[in-house]
C-alpha cells in the first residue's frame, strides 16, 4: 500500500487537537491533510479534501459531530474522540469505527488507528452490514430538540419549535418552518420516530404536523378529512390519522 | 412526662399562691360571714387547703395515665369520677378527724364540721374537677409544644436536604475535558501542564470543601470562579476574555457559596461552547441599600439554537436563594440582541 491515509482532525479545543496529532505522527501511513475546530469547518473540508479517516469530536460550537455526520454524503472512516461516554451507542449507529474516550492512552489510540486502517484497506462492506444490523437495535431516544439542514453550501439549524409541518417527497422531507422550507435526506419514519409525540403527530402518510399550529379540522367528504394551519396551509389527513387527532383533542 | 408541679419552679409558685389565696378566701369566709374564732379559722383553713395543695399535685399522676391516647373517654370519666369521690371522701375525713381531735371540747363546732361535710365534698370534688382540666391543658399544651418543635426540626431538615440536592455540582465532562487538556500539554509544554494540573486541584478542592460550607466571602467565590475561568481558559485559549468591575465594599459580604460557579459555568456553555467569536464575560459587583447586586453578562452568538440544560443551573440558584433567604425575586435575567445577562440581589 503506497497510498497515504487522508486524515482530517475535527475538535474544537486545540489541545485536544494536539493530542491526537502527536499520536498520529508515530504512524507513518497517515497523511493528515486538514484541522477543524467547528462541524461548519468539517462538512466543508470534508467535501472539498475526501479524507479516508476524520477523529471526531461531539460537543462543538454550532453543529454537534453527529449532526455534521448528517450533511456529508459519502462518510468516511469515522473515530470518535469524546469526554462524553453517553454518546457510544449512538456512535455506532453511524458507523463509527471507535469511540475514545478523553484522555485516551497512545495504546488505546493506536488500537482504533489500526482497526480504521484495516477497515480502509479492505473498503468492503462489512462496515454497512454491521450498521444496519445496529439500526434493527436502534431504541427509543429522547426526542430531537433541532435539525440540521445543508442547501446549496449553506448550513441552517432549524429549532424544532420553529417547524409547522413535514412533507415526504421521495427519498428526502421537505420540513417548513418559519425559517423557510429545507430539504433533508431522512426518512418520515425517522421524524416520526424522533420528533416529540406530544409535539408532533402524523396525520398522513405523506405529512407529519406540529400539533399548535393545526387551526382547524374539517369534513372533506364521506371519510376523508383535513386540516388547516394557522398559516393558512391546507393538508390532508388519513383514515388513521384522523384517529390519532381525535384522541389528541378529545 | 414528669409533674410539672414538681418540676416547673414557676408553675409551682402560681400554684402555692392560687392555694393562698384560696386559704384566704375561705379564712375570710369563717371569720366575716360565719364569726369562727380566729385559731379555728387559722386551723381550719390551713389543714383543709394544705391537704389539697399536696392531694391536688399528685391528681398530675391520674391524669397523665388517663389520657385519651390510651382509654376511651367514658373509661376515662369514670376514672375521674371514682377517683374524685375517693379523694374528696379522703380529704374531708382527714379535715374532720384532725380539726375534730384539737377541738374536741367545742361540741359546736364539732357540729358545724359535722353539717358542713356535704358541702365541704361538693368543694372537694369542685377543686378535683379545676385541677384536673388544668393538668390536661397543661399535657395537651406541652404535648402541642413538642408537636411544634418536631415539626419546625423536620422542616430544617427537610430544607437541608433540599438545598444539599440543589448544590453546584462539578460537571464530569469539565474535568475530562481539563485533564484531556493536561494530557495534551505533557507532550507539548509540561509547565504549563504543571500550572494546569495544579490550578484544576485547586478548583476541584475549594469546590468541595465549599460544599459543605453554605455561606462564603465574596472575594473567595469570586476568587474560586476565576481558578475554573482559567482552567477553561487554558481549554479554549483566545476564545473569552474575562473583565470584573468589583466595587471594594463588596469583597468581605457573604454569599451563598458556589452561586457564582454554575453562573460562569454557563456562560462558558452557552457563550464560548457554542460560538465562533470571541466571547467577553464580565462579572460586576456593587453594593446597593439593601443588596449586593452581583451581575454575570456574556454575549453570546444569537443565531446559535439552544440546546439542553439551558437554564437547570440557574433554576438552581433560584430555588437555593428562595430556601436561603425565604424570597422569590433574587434573581433575573435579561436577554438583549446578543448579550445574556443574569442579576443576583444578596439581602444584606
């Protein structure tokens, strides 16, 4: 193997940087191309150099690391290094190869090292295998408090209080908010999942509504309903859907 | 419980001076109204009052095994009510056995002692009847007393408990990241790795020690605050600056300790944690006529989405100053544009 491994160091402490950069320099098949002290920093650098390896830091100004990992398309090898320990399982759910905590030992460290660079030498599929096999175990978390969205190089965080409806289209959700309306590759299975059941419900299954700005709820014709939102927004509701509502408000 | 009588100096005293003046009250009586000889009136007074002041103490021992606790309360008027003949009954005879032997020779007044039991029992029973409401006021009115105590007791510890569970504690995530920190500058600059170790021990050991302290100097809290502003400042380098406008009068007033900590720590959080800019905190003090007006002001980046935790820290304060000082309004906040500002009022 001649090739360099295209590193990037996503942290937002320098020290901290430091460290992981001192332990990588006793190895001489990295190539550390870039250093990133926010996630704005890291989707870009990460688009623009394609490294094979990032070491990524959660807690970070704007944007988590999970929330990064979400507007890169095509993630790398991916090495978590955080003081938080409550963030493992999640870390595995997206395909993290290790996950050390802070402070970690050169021997720790050189241990994920080695299994990120097996992973990339072999570039096979075990990874993706073994993350869907994670998402089968994916348990309930605590509701999502904002997301992340990416539109034409422009990152947006989008409160969740600020959001009126979802609407599926395709493989992607349109969200609208009161920020304007953005596009984000999940799944309305994710949001329903996610989102705050007290907050949200799924009224069809094209559409899932932040129950307060629901204005009114009407008869269309012989079973078949909808509702408007106090933006004026008319959206329509599904056999089951008008079911959840009526538990809602009754 | 122990018979106050015997017990209790003062309720003693009020107790001999009531039988005083019953002695007089009934002497006046013999002497005015029915024109006894002044030995007999001494006599008999002084024999009958005196015999009840020593009956009437120990009536405290049927009274406090008769207490509703323990006997329905028929149980307990019949109680009474044998008991009252039996010391009334008791108290007469004894008067007219002792009276009748010094005055044998004085068959008239032999005769007025005769003629005059029945009432002489209705008076005995009248005087068991007082001293026995008396003792139960008294049981009841201690027994509250206690009841009072306990509670206030129970509720010091129960606003104890409280303000134990409301106290700052150190944030796990701080220490691993301060020591991933030192870790970091063993390899690069081992003084200042030096410098960094010891400033962390410093904070983690008057934070603890603080804790079980409720009340500090200011000039220490402020000085503890600043060890943790270093620390961060070592972690974060050039990304806050720290000014303090302190007014000199303020440095020896006490305040609750470990108020100023979650304040910084905040505005750490969500300042310099989740911004891009440099971040100015400033702390001001100043003394006003009844408060020290302690101020803790960061800007931070408007655009940033709060995420969670927001505000626990301060609720604390909120809820710890309400326990402290028994008042509601010691703390505000104010939010203008990018600056975050929270206002603590010490009473004075």
């Amino acid at each position: 193997m001649t090739k360099k491994i295209k590193t990037i160091i996503i942290d937002d402490e320098k020290l901290a940087r430091d460290v992981v950069k001192s332990y990588l320099r006793k190895n001489s098949e990295i190539d550390l191309v870039g250093e990133c002290s926010d996630g704005f920093d890291a989707v870009k650098k990460i688009n623009d150099l394609k490294p094979d390896l990032i070491f990524l830091d959660i807690q970070m100004p704007k944007i988590t690391g999970f929330e990064m990992l979400e507007l890169i398309e095509n993630p790398p090898i991916i090495i978590f290094t955080t003081a938080f320990d409550q963030y493992a399982l999640k870390a595995f759910e997206v395909n993290a190869t290790d996950y050390l905590l802070k402070p970690f030992t050169q021997e720790r460290f050189n241990e994920a090292l080695s299994k990120a660079i097996m992973l990339i030498s072999e570039k096979s599929t075990s990874t993706k295998k073994i993350a869907s096999l994670v998402k089968h175990v994916e348990s309930k978390k605590e509701p999502l408090e904002r997301v992340v969205v990416k539109m034409n190089q422009k990152i947006s965080v989008i409160p969740i209080d600020d959001i009126h409806y979802l609407e599926s289209q395709d493989d992607y959700v349109m969200i609208y908010s009161s920020k304007g309306n953005f596009l984000k590759q999940k799944t309305m299975k994710f949001f329903e999942e996610h989102l705050n059941p007290i907050q949200f419900i799924r009224v069809h299954r094209s559409y899932i509504v932040k129950i307060d700005q629901i204005k009114q709820i009407e008869l269309l014709e012989k079973e078949s309903y909808k509702i408007t939102l106090i933006k004026g927004n008319q959206l329509p509701v599904s056999k089951t859907g008008y079911q959840k509502l009526k538990e809602i408000f009754n | 419980m122990s018979n106050p009588f015997i017990k209790n100096k003062k309720i003693f005293l009020i107790y001999l001076l009531i039988w005083i003046a019953i002695g007089l009250i009934h002497s006046s009586i013999l002497f005015f109204m029915l024109d006894q000889e002044i030995e007999k009136v001494f006599l008999e007074s002084l024999i009958y009052n005196f015999l009840y002041l020593l009956l009437g103490i120990s009536l405290w021992y049927t009274v406090s095994y008769n207490t509703l606790e323990v006997y329905s309360t028929t149980k307990i008027f019949l109680n009474h009510a044998a008991a009252a003949i039996i010391t009334s009954g008791f108290w007469i005879f004894i008067g007219y056995y002792l009276l009748s032997k010094v005055f044998e020779s004085d068959l008239a007044y032999k005769t007025f002692l005769f003629n005059s039991l029945a009432l002489r029992f209705m008076i005995g029973i009248f005087f068991y009847s007082v001293i026995v409401a008396v003792d139960y006021v008294i049981i009841y009115y201690t027994n509250f007393q206690q009841k009072l105590f306990r509670e206030a007791e129970l509720n010091a510890l129960v606003k104890e408990a409280e303000l134990k569970s409301l106290k700052y504690q150190i944030n796990p995530h701080f220490i691993f990241n301060s020591l991933n920190s030192i870790s970091s500058l063993t390899l690069s600059d081992p003084a200042k790795a030096q410098d960094m170790t010891i400033k962390l021990s410093s904070f983690l050991r008057s934070t603890l020690s603080k804790n079980e302290k409720q009340k500090s100097k200011l000039s220490e809290e402020i000085n503890n605050a600043k060890l943790y502003l270093d620390i961060e400042k070592v972690r974060f380098g050039d990304k806050f600056d720290f000014i303090e406008e302190i007014n000199e009068a303020c440095k020896e007033l006490e305040i609750p300790s470990m108020i100023l900590q979650p304040l910084f720590e905040n505005a750490i959080k969500h300042g310099v944690y989740e911004s891009l800019e440099k971040i100015v905190i400033k702390l001001i003090c100043e003394p006003q006529k009844e408060f020290l007006k302690i101020t803790v002001e960061n800007n931070f980046d408007p655009e940033s989405v709060p995420r969670k935790g927001e505000g626990i820290g301060i609720k604390n304060i909120q809820n710890r100053l309400k326990i402290i000082y028994n008042h509601d309004n010691l703390i505000n906040i104010e939010r203008q544009k990018n600056i975050f500002r929270v206002n603590i009022y010490i009473p004075r």
